[in-house]
C-alpha cells in the first residue's frame, strides 16, 4: 500500500511538472509564454525573453533585462544589461550601472557577494562556476560568489569527471576540485577527460591518458574528439573509433565521424551523411543531406533540404517535411514550417499548431562555454 501511495505522488509530481512546463513564444514581435497545449500562459509583453530555469525566466524590455516568476510576476526592476538562466539558487547577471561587471542574484533578486566579476559562466555538478577576475585571470567561484579556486590560470574549462583543463605558463593541464594539480601542465593541448579518460598532445600525436596521467595504449593520432558512450573517434589519414584505451573498434576507414551517441555515430561519405554502430557497421545508409545526434532515440534527419526524424535502425518516425527541427524533449519536439514554428509528438502530429514567429525550449538555448 505504501509503495502504491509513492508511485502514485511520483506520477503526480512528474505530471505537474510535465503541465508547467512553459516554452518561450513570439507573436507580432514580442514574447512570452505558452503551454504544451499552445494556450498562453504569460502574454507575449516582452523585446525578448529566455526559458524558464528553477522557476524563473530572464525577460528583456527597453534594453534592460530582469527575471520573472512563472505567474508574469517581475522578481526585481529591469537592472541588467545581461543575463543567464537561475542555475539552483543563483543568477549571473551584469547591472546596468556597472557594465562589464558581472555578479549573482538569488531568487528575490538581492545581490548575491560583489560584482567584481569580468565573466561568470554556468555552475558544474561540483558547485562551481569559472570566474573571471578583475586582472583578467580564471578561478572557481561557489553560489556565494566567493572564490574556491583562485583566479590564477590563463584559461579554464569547467570540470569533467570531477577534473578541470587549466592553463598555467602558455601549458595545459588537469585541476581537481580543490584547486591541486592532478596532472601538471605540461601540454601545448588537452581535451576534457570522460568516461574516466582524455586526450593530450604529445610530439607524436594525440594519446589517451588515465587521471593518474599515464598513457593508455600505444597508438597516436593526429584529429581527436572526446570520449562519449564510452569510445572516441579520432583520424590520421581516415576517421575510425578507438575504446577506452586507445585501441581501435573501429578501423579508420570513413571520411567523417563525429562522436557517438546512443550507440551510433554520425557518418559521412561522399558528402553523404549516415549512421554507423560500434563495430563499424553501416546502420543507416550514407544517402542524406545531414544527420545531427540522437535524442530519446531518434536522430533528425534531412533529405532534399527538409528535415525528419528517424529511429536508430533507419525507420522513418516523421517523414522529412520541416524547414527546421529540434531535438524530442520529453516526447515533444519543435519544428519549423512555412516559416512558422510549432511542436509535434512522437507520431508527427501537432501538438501546437504551427503559428508562432518563434518557440524556444530550455534545452535548444544551452550552450557549453569555454574560459579562455
């Protein structure tokens, strides 16, 4: 009985949080906010406006920008003259009366610490974002906007597998949590660490490393991407996939690769895009325009110019009819016809009319950013 009483409050928490679910629209040159059904929820009053994140909005009007709950309320006047999306508790933003300072707001729109800031970007897992301070050096702050890591490296990416690429003296290596090196920088070019191991440049090429910082396999080579769904593609006269290791899977043999997902990774011969598997094998045929990665297990897909989606054995699941197509999101996507945009279910039904000069999902605006 209990465990009844669980399930039914998780499908009642997911449900509302399914039903909130707002994306951004515009209509006559002004934004605002609709549901999944395409009913207004925030009538379009803004110059421009961002997707909901942890309950609020970031909207613009007059050339200021402030954050509304999602009633329309405004938390705060229009201040900012830039903004991200709340990450948790906290906000970047930059006063207007302080241009190029960036600092933290939380959610009733109080300062957050100082705006002492050249740049802030998003928080990682770990509670950290990179900072830039007023001498032009990167660090870590937290969501208090005090430093963990002091500002003291060239450039910074954010932590990958609880390791961070940091530049020292022109040179690259890999920060931990506490700001000690776990690899000493010693390298002209790294890539972030995943799945527990990274790529950096030796004399020779490309090799792969483990966070002791000790070579794995005996390959080098000369084009590499990071790790994903536990392989990588890499090239030297061809693109093939090497394991964790850095021993191939996958001979190089294709004229394109870009990393895997879901199993499969995008293929290009002949200036023709398909999909192959881990042993190399052709899933999808090279016979279109472009294929861009997986989501919820189905690629989009254009043919002669339009887009559809397909499933990871080729199938067709919507026929190639959009202008444009984003990815599925909690089996709703957003697409683009006759220059007007609207969603679709799994099926290619619409779910919102395409009417809209412009729709706008959390996921189609993030972004990963690099301190440098």
């Amino acid at each position: 009985m209990k465990k009844l009483f669980l399930v039914t409050l998780l499908f009642i928490a997911f449900s509302q949080s399914f039903a909130q679910k707002l994306f951004v629209a515009k209509e006559n040159g002004l934004y605002g906010y609709i549901d999944a059904n395409g009913k207004w929820v925030i009538e379009p009053a803004f110059d421009d406006a961002d997707p909901f994140s942890h309950g609020f909005a970031a909207v613009k009007s007059k050339g200021l920008w402030s954050f509304i709950d999602k009633k329309g309320k405004l938390i705060n006047p229009y201040r900012f003259s830039s903004v991200r999306n709340f990450d948790g508790t906290v906000a970047v933003v930059e006063f207007s009366n302080t241009p190029g300072k960036h600092g933290l707001i939380d959610t009733t729109g109080s300062p957050v610490g100082k705006a002492i800031f050249g740049a802030i970007r998003k928080f990682s897992a770990e509670g950290l974002a990179m900072a830039k301070s007023e001498s032009g050096d990167w660090g870590f702050i937290d969501r208090t906007g005090n430093w963990v890591i002091q500002p003291a490296y060239g450039g910074l990416r954010d932590f990958t597998s609880g390791l961070a690429m940091a530049r020292s003296n022109s040179m690259w290596g890999y920060l931990d949590t506490k700001g000690q090196w776990a690899i000493e920088p010693k390298y002209d070019h790294i890539i972030p660490f995943r799945d527990g191991v990274a790529f950096v440049l030796e004399k020779e090429g490309w090799i792969v490393i483990d966070k002791k910082g000790q070579r794995l396999g005996n390959l080098s080579f000369s084009v590499v991407k990071a790790f994903s769904d536990g392989v990588a593609v890499v090239r030297n006269s061809k693109w093939g996939v090497v394991d964790k290791q850095g021993n191939w899977v996958v001979q190089p043999t294709f004229g394109f690769l870009s990393p895997f997902t879901g199993g499969l990774g995008r293929a290009r011969e002949n200036n023709k895009w398909g999909m192959i598997d881990k042993s190399g094998k052709w899933v999808v045929k090279p016979q279109y325009d472009n294929i861009l990665g997986a989501s919820e297990g189905i690629a989009r897909v254009q043919k002669s110019g339009l887009w559809g989606y397909m499933d990871m054995e080729g199938n067709w699941i919507v026929e190639p009819r959009f202008q444009s197509a984003e990815k599925f999101v909690n089996g709703s996507a957003i697409v683009k016809v006759n220059n007007k945009w609207g969603i679709i279910d799994k099926s290619g039904k619409f779910t919102v009319d395409p009417k809209f000069d412009k729709l706008r999902s959390l996921l189609s605006t993030d972004e990963e950013e690099d301190g440098e």
